[in-house]
C-alpha cells in the first residue's frame, strides 16, 4: 500500500487506529543526509511498552497505564519517492490466527479483512499474505503442539495395550521427523496375512501435507487389512529406510515375500536396504493409469486398450498371461517399447498374486 507523502500515511493509520478503537503514536522517525529526510517511521499505540514515570501515581493529575499493546505500522520511503508500509498491524495477525483456530478459511478471513479496510485498495496485503503467514507462523507451531499430543496418546494407548507399537525419528534439532505406529490387531494380522503388502504414500490430506504411508495386506475373505502406517516429512530413501526398518522391528523381523507399491526411487531404495529378498514390483493401478499418457496417440488406441485390459485382468495362468502378452507386442508393434517391457513383469507379478488369492 503506498501513500504519497508521509503525512497521508499518518492520516490512514490514526483513521484505522480511531475506527478500531486506539490512539497512534509516532514511535521514531529516522532521518539521513544533511537535509535530515525522513527514510523511515514507525506508528504505534499510544499504549505501546511498558512505561514507568518516575512521578508517583498518587501525584499525577492524569494517570495514564500503557498495557504493552502490539498495534503497529512501519512504513518506507521507496525508490519512487512513495511511502509504503513494510510490517503489518499485529491486529491483523491476531485476526487471521484467531480465525484459523476456529476453522474460518482463509479465503473468508481476506473477506473479513478487506471489509473493515473498507475495500482492496485500502488494505496492504492480499489472500495469498494470509495463507503464507498462517503456514509461516501459526501452522508451525501448531505443528509442535499436535506432535507431543499425538505421542501422548501413543503413550496412552500404549499403557493400555503393550502390543501397540509405535516408534519416532527426530532431526537434529528433536523436532518430528518420521513416525510408525500399529496397533495389536495389525500385528496379529500380519502373522496370517503378510506374505503379500502394499505400500502406499499418496494420501496428503492432512494440514501439514506429511505423506501418509499404509501398509495394507488381503485377508482370506479378500477384504483389505491394516498392517501399520506412518508420516513422513520427505520422501527419500532415508525416510523410507527408517520407516521399513521400523515396521520390520514392530512384526518381529519378518518381512514379507512380495510388496506392491507406487513407482518411488526412493520406496524402491528403502526396500532394497531394508528388504533384499522381497520380490517389489509396482502397482497395477499405477501402471494402468499411465496408458492413456503413453498410448493415446497410437492409431489404434481404442482396440490396444481394450486387449490391454482383457490380457491384464482375464488371463487365468501365468502362461497364458504370457502368450497372450507376445501377441499384444506384435500385434500393435510395441515389441521395442520400453516403457512396456518394464512393466509387463509387474503386470504378471499382480496377477499371480490375484490367483493365489
């Protein structure tokens, strides 16, 4: 927001101060050259500091308590010869903080904000100001605060059953980094159901945007069952490595025969650190959702699709999965295609997992 004189700044914030509800004072004014020109000033509360007069308060006249109150303005003469201001109303923080806590959006605090500016052109920050101060300062604390209450109730349920299980890695500053955890009931059923996971980490929907990952197996009625889960700061192999590594500790060192998860270099780093002998290959899902993007342009991309999915999902042995397969290749040319020579392992790998179950 920039003003044309330093004096029309003034003017603005005793205006917004006295709709508000307090008296501005001018705090300090530097001045360079020998022309003295004003550079910067800074605009408080009259009520600003803790100040302690030296006149007993029985003496004075007129008692006056300053109350330490944060309201201020910094303002700058830029390169142009404008004034702008350069730190905000605390007002304005402790508007979008207390909004945040009671789960107003952010877009909705703008509004309120721009309503009490009396329009856009009166007030000096935009939506996507509260969005990054609410990640900057406020989300970050929280962030703190969620994590000790969570090991908290990971102690709780600890307490109450000794074969929850949960494990944390802290960074150098002993701030959260990565976590596992799993309950009794995951733990029993991996005893039966393990020989087989998936491995998943596209679920982002918390507010910190920490990338949950599940392992989940197939029980004999073919329904999914929770094997234990974490969040992770990064996704990279050392993440990754901790996270197996912890997993592995919790089910007793046995990892599993074969684990299905998303194409990750780091995934597939973690699980050749912690889990050579695994046999990983990538899921179907994954592989299926790529076709579009790697055949739409082919001639005859409606009829390859279609005998895609027909090989992928109907075959009923290994070798008439890769008979059929060769067909395919020649059929539609693509016995030099890269992408598809990686991928038809995994494709068959899926489906005898499907028919052993």
């Amino acid at each position: 927001m920039c003003f044309g004189t330093i004096e029309d700044a003034n003017r603005f914030y005793q205006n917004y101060a006295k709709r508000v509800g307090f008296v501005t004072k001018i705090r300090f004014i530097r001045r360079v050259g020998k022309d003295k020109v004003p550079k910067n000033q800074m605009i408080t509360c009259n009520r600003e500091g803790k100040h302690k007069s030296i006149v007993s308060p029985i003496e004075k006249t007129n008692p006056r308590t300053n109350y330490n109150c944060p309201a201020r303005i910094s303002i700058r003469l830029n390169k142009e010869g404008l004034w702008i201001i350069s730190k905000r109303d605390e007002y304005v923080c402790r508007v979008i903080e207390r909004n945040d806590e009671v789960g107003v959006r952010p877009s909705k605090t703008y509004q309120v904000l721009v309503g009490e500016a009396g329009g856009f052109s009166k007030i000096n920050l935009m939506e996507k100001d509260v969005r990054n101060y609410l990640i900057r300062k406020v989300r970050n604390v929280t962030k703190e605060m969620d994590a000790r209450e969570m090991l908290k109730d990971f102690t709780r349920m600890k307490d109450m059953n000794s074969d929850f299980y949960f494990d944390v890695e802290l960074d150098q500053n002993k701030r959260l980094k990565t976590i596992f955890w799993a309950d009794a009931r995951s733990r029993a059923a991996y005893e039966y159901f393990g020989d087989v996971v998936s491995f998943d980490t596209t679920y982002k929907t918390n507010r910190y945007d920490m990338p949950f990952g599940s392992f989940v197996g197939v029980n004999h009625h073919g329904n999914s069952v929770f094997l234990g889960c974490g969040l992770l700061t990064k996704e990279n192999s050392g993440s990754f490595t901790w996270l197996f590594n912890a997993w592995l500790t919790c089910m007793h060192g046995k990892a599993p025969k074969g684990i299905i998860t998303d194409q990750c270099l780091g995934i597939r780093a973690g699980i050749e650190n912690v889990m050579p002998k695994t046999c990983h290959r990538l899921c179907i899902w994954h592989i299926t959702k790529k076709i579009p993007e790697k055949f739409k342009r082919h001639k005859r991309y409606e009829e390859l699709q279609s005998d895609l999915n027909n090989i992928v999902w109907e075959s009923i042995s290994e070798d008439d999965f890769q008979n059929q397969w060769e067909d395919f290749l020649i059929e539609y040319g693509l016995e030099d295609n890269k992408w598809l020579s990686g991928t038809s392992l995994n494709m068959n790998f899926y489906i005898l997992h499907i028919l052993a179950y």
